[in-house]
C-alpha cells in the first residue's frame, strides 16, 4: 500500500497537499540532488546523441561541441547506474549478510525487468542502439562486488578498464555479428555497449557512491581525479592511439573516440562520468539545486524518460525517402527540443503532482514482491 501511494495522489490536502509530499521526496534524505541531477543531464546527453546531427568536436567550432554528449553521456548513465547499486546496498556502509542478500535478489528482480523492457524497445525498430539489455546484464555483473572495499573496485574498474578493449577487439572481429543470427545476439546481449568493458564504469560507479560524495571535499577531489582521467584517456592513450594504423589492434584497442570501447574512450569518458558527478554533486549544496529541479525530475525517473523518448520515435518515424535512412528522416524533422522539452516538463509535472516515474514505481513493485524484511537503507536514491 504505501508503494501504491507514490503514485497515486493523496486525496487529504488538496493540491497544495500533493506538491509539499512529493516536494518532501524529491527533497528528503533518500535521495541525493547531485545525483538527480547527473542522471537527468545523461538522458538528455543521450536525446541529443540520438536527434542531433553531430560533427567531430573541434575547439575553434562552438557548433561542433554537441559532441560532447556523444558516447560520454551513455557512460555516464552506465557510471550513475554503479552510484545507485552502492547507494541501495547501504552507501558508505555496506549491508551485511540477510540484507544484502536479500538487496542482490531486488537488484536481480530489477536487472530482468530492465532487459525484458530493452528488448520490447529493440522490437520498436527504431534506429536506436538501446542500452537497456547491456545495462541489465552489467547490474547482473556487478552483484559480487557490492561487498567489495573502495580501494579494490578501482583497482578493478582500472583493470577492467585497460584490458577489456582487446578481449572486445577480438570479439568484434567475428565475421557472424553482420548475419542474422549475430545480429540477434548482440541485441540480446546489447553488444553495442559491450558489458566486458562497460563493467568497468559500473564498477567505478559503485566505488564512488562507497565514498561521502555528497561531503563538498570529496566532491571536489572527485572532479579533479576525474579530469585528470579524462586528460589521460584522451591526450596521452588518445595520442598512442594515432600512432598505430587505424584499422590495427592498437589503433582500435587504445582508441579514445566514441563508442571506439578503447582504452583512451575507457578512461577519459570514465573521467568525464567521474568528473560531472563531482560538478553537480557541488553545484548542489547550493542554490542552483532549486534551479536545477526541472532535470533533477528527469534523473529521478529515467527509466520512464528514456522508454518515452523511443515510444514517441516509433510512433512518428517517418520513411526514410529521400533522406537516404530512417534515422536520417527522423532527424529532419528536428525532434530534439520539441522532445526534450515535453519530457522535462513532463517529468516535472508528474514528480510534483504525482511522485516516483511509473516504470520506476513498477519495477520497485516488482522487486519489493520478493523478500520483506530487508534493512531499509537509502533506497529512493535508485528510483
């Protein structure tokens, strides 16, 4: 009954009633602002590397600097998504024992969710690769290290992270993935964010949300770690990279460009993801927090922001004609702000007026029907 109060208004108070409790939510101790706020700016990151027509980033072009959000805002979600495992497993503290075993079975329950979910949207056909099946897989991945100390999951984020481009470099090179059966395989599997890399930003992920982030120094120290990484990946293993033939294992493997899954990508977007986690993170000890509520709302129901996002694209996909493709014709339609703007007011509207996204509320209904006595820790910070 009280998840079912989430979404559905309280009838006692009025409207007034309805915006102070849901207010108090997005407010309350559960949930982290910097956090909201770092995820609602990765869904939107995402919007634009799927509508706008991006070119490569040069410094001297400003209208080149949407590239930006291309590859770097779907790790960063990847990164968030290691936050919110460590956050509901205790945060600083860990669960133990009963707890956490009980708190792995709700993540289980929620990574099924979300690849069922990702496979529905892969049946839209839109010319999207969908994270969701990969981002499933990941959370699966990553369940024996919730017990793990900081120090080791960046030891092992950092590992996962210089080695995995080779191992997906060699499973790339498979001649079936162009076949049918292939092609089947990687949309199940979500290969297109290949999980033997991206575990590394979960991992990573879950090492931050270990530490006091929320505490103004931390914050800072993780915004200067991650722009060193970031300089790292994309100066130093980005420059070696261009070194070596382009088409070669060490062209490919240490490559920074998007969705390269090289080792300078690996690094210098992790650093990205860690570095804007410890931006918003400080912008929200202050003011701009309350500024910052539109795409606060939008983090704090992506799931429901990006399944929108793909429905409305499946529904107003125009033919390709003379656009040449399907992705291409839909571009033309210039549907990045219209969308943008209708989900962030829309999110919005049903954070204030209703409360938790209805995908989040469904997936938590789903994953609270299994063990009832797990410790309650600071759980809301996931939905």
């Amino acid at each position: 009954m009280a998840a079912a109060s989430a979404l559905t208004p309280r009838r006692s108070g009025g409207l007034t009633g309805r915006l102070a409790a849901n207010l108090a939510r997005v407010e309350g101790p559960g949930r982290e602002p910097g956090i909201d706020l770092a995820r609602g700016l990765a869904v939107i990151g995402m919007f634009a590397a799927h509508l706008l027509d991006i070119t490569a980033f040069e410094w001297s072009d400003p209208g080149t600097w949407t590239d930006v959000v291309n590859g770097r805002s779907s790790i960063l979600f990847a990164t968030l998504a290691g936050v919110s495992l460590a956050i509901v497993t205790g945060g600083a503290q860990p669960f133990e024992g009963r707890p956490m075993t009980y708190a792995r079975v709700r993540i289980a329950l929620r990574a099924g969710c979300i690849w069922f979910l990702g496979i529905l949207l892969v049946v839209l056909e839109t010319p999207v690769l969908v994270i969701l099946p990969a981002y499933a897989i990941l959370f699966l991945l990553t369940l024996p290290l919730l017990r793990a100390g900081v120090a080791r999951l960046f030891v092992v984020a950092a590992a996962v992270a210089v080695t995995m481009p080779f191992a997906v470099f060699a499973i790339d090179s498979w001649d079936g993935w162009d076949r049918p059966l292939g092609q089947t395989v990687a949309h199940v599997l979500g290969w297109h964010y290949p999980f033997l890399l991206w575990a590394a930003f979960l991992i990573a992920g879950i090492g931050v949300g270990r530490l006091a982030f929320s505490r103004p120094l931390t914050a800072g120290l993780l915004t200067g770690a991650g722009v060193v990484l970031a300089g790292v990946g994309y100066g130093v293993i980005g420059r070696w990279a261009l070194l070596a033939p382009a088409d070669s294992l060490w062209g490919v493997a240490l490559s920074s460009t998007a969705h390269s899954s090289g080792v300078g990508e690996a690094i210098g977007s992790g650093g990205f993801a860690i570095a804007t986690i410890g931006v918003c993170t400080l912008l929200c000890a202050t003011p701009v927090r309350w500024l910052a509520l539109p795409l606060r709302a939008v983090g704090a129901m992506p799931l429901t922001a990006y399944t929108a996002q793909l429905v409305a694209w499946a529904m107003l996909q125009p033919p390709a004609g003379v656009h040449g493709s399907e992705l291409a014709a839909f571009r033309a339609l210039e549907p990045f702000w219209p969308l943008t703007i209708a989900t962030i007011v829309g999110c919005t509207l049903w954070t204030l007026l209703l409360g938790r996204g209805p995908l989040e509320w469904l997936l938590a209904r789903i994953a609270t029907a299994g063990p009832k006595d797990i410790a309650h820790g600071r759980t809301d910070a996931a939905r």
